[in-house]
C-alpha cells in the first residue's frame, strides 16, 4: 500500500513554514483516531486512515474557497474498551490521553495557531469524552478556539446539546434517502464497525487496504439491541457477538459505495463553510 497519513500535513513541512503560517493565523485540522482491529478485511489503522482522509478533502475543499489552512501530524493512540479484547488494539489510559493532547494544543498555541479543528472517526463514549475534556481545558488555559467535529447522535450520551462553543456540529443536509435500508434483513439492526458503510469509506478513501478478496463470504454480524448492548460492554463477551472482530455487514459494502461518496462530499463542504465562518469571528 503506497500512502502516507502524514503526506501534506505538517510533518511535511520545515519550521520556517510552521513559523510564517503561525504568524498568519491559519486554521489546523487536527485529524484523530485509534490503532484497533477492524475484522479479517480491514487494517487496524482504519480509523485514523479515515479522519486523515477527510481532513484532506476539507483542507482542498477550503483551499478552493481561498482559505488556507494546515493538517496537524494525525494522532491515533486513543481509548478501545469495546475491541480491547482483540489482539492489535491499542488503548491508552484517559488521562494519559489527555495530558498528550493538551500537551500538543499547547505546542500548537505556541507555533502561533488558535483555531484547531479535530476530526476524529472513532466511535468509543469515553474517547470522545476524553477529547471534550482536553479540548475544553486548552481553550481555557491556552485562550484557543479548538472544536471537536461531532455528529448529533453521539450528543446525547454525552448530556451535549451541540450548540457547545468546542464543538463543531455536524448539522449538514444530507438527503434522507441515503440512510433508508434497502434490505429488510437488516432493519432495526446495528451495523457499527467494520461493516458495509465502514467498508464502503475505506474502499473509497484507501481501495488498496481493503482486502476484497475475503469479503464476500463473510457472514453478517449486525448487531440486535442485546447485542449491541454486550459490544458496548467490551472484553472478551464482544467475541459472542462479533467473533471475528467486525459487527455489521462488511459484504454489503458495494451498495454503499455511492452513498458514502455524496456524504463525504456533503459533509466536507458544510464543514469548509463552517470553519471559514468560525474564522472569521476570531
């Protein structure tokens, strides 16, 4: 596979870069994730390919607005409770999460940049907590406008309203008939991780890491109420039902590929706009 997460990002660039942007006051993407299994089909980097992908397409997406922006170096040791059973998932304490990303906010704040949007693509309740917290503690100590891209579901969990000044809120208008089930098999069913939708994004980002060739006999492991509720208990009880560390339905993941496409490209130019609006407020 011939890709980088740091190609085009800071890590690409020399200091004397990092030193005039920083004096401009340009916006960063801060792309976020986790090393954690994704089933025999797809890589443990999954998630950090994913949020690292998007940043891209929002950093070409704003650079067409004639905004410029930068991609921090991606950060992907975050917290796995409910795949931490599976070998290759890596999981970090919550505090020590914490204390790494405030740390790097501050190297940030100091290279001169105050607007920080972090994209992340990980799912887990108390990862996303942990980033909340670290984020609302750097505005605070640093005087730094960092937001955390959310989608509305993931509020709730969290007693978030959304209209929180740290986060970024998914709110763009995606056609609703993207998201009707078109297998009467699968509605009222879960599928969270590593499945079709999953896939499908995978495929159109990375197509390269996508292992096709195991896919189609893949059975599904969409996941019923009882079942979602032992995923979301972690430890070796996910393995009754997610075995082989996927639950949904990767073999669907063709039926999806049209749709993820247009929800990428929606959800990249609401976020485009968005950040040029934030930005012009600082």
């Amino acid at each position: 596979m011939n890709y980088s997460i740091f190609s085009d990002t800071i890590a690409d660039m020399n200091w004397l870069e990092i030193e005039e942007k920083g004096k401009e006051k340009v916006p960063v993407l801060f792309p976020l994730g986790v090393i954690e299994e994704h089933g025999p089909h797809l890589p443990l980097g999954t998630d950090i390919y994913w949020s690292y992908a998007i940043c891209k397409m929002i950093k070409d997406a704003l650079n067409e607005k004639r905004t410029d922006c930068l991609i921090a170096p991606p950060y992907y040791w975050g917290i796995n409770h409910c795949t931490g059973s599976f070998p290759g998932t890596f999981s970090v304490k919550p505090e020590t999460m914490t204390m790494v990303l405030i740390d790097i906010f501050e190297n940030l704040h100091q290279f001169g940049f105050n607007q920080v949007y972090c994209i992340n693509y990980h799912g887990d309740a108390l990862h996303i907590k942990t980033i909340l917290d670290s984020i609302k503690s750097a505005n605070e100590k640093f005087n730094m406008n960092i937001r955390l891209l959310m989608e509305p579901y993931d509020l709730y969990p969290l007693g978030l309203s959304g209209k929180e000044d740290y986060i970024l809120l998914d709110s763009a208008e995606y056609p609703p008939e993207l998201f009707v089930e078109d297998d009467a098999d699968k509605k009222d069913l879960f599928d969270i991780h590593a499945g079709a939708f999953e896939t499908a994004a995978m495929d159109y980002f990375y197509p390269l890491a996508v292992r096709k060739e195991i896919i189609k006999p893949l059975k599904s492991y969409s996941l019923t109420k009882n079942g979602l509720s032992v995923w979301l208990s972690g430890g070796e009880n996910v393995k009754s039902v997610a075995p082989l560390g996927y639950a949904g339905n990767p073999a669907g993941y063709e039926r999806n590929s049209s749709t993820v496409e247009l929800v990428f490209k929606t959800l990249v130019d609401y976020c485009a706009n968005k950040i040029i609006e934030y930005n012009s407020q600082k």
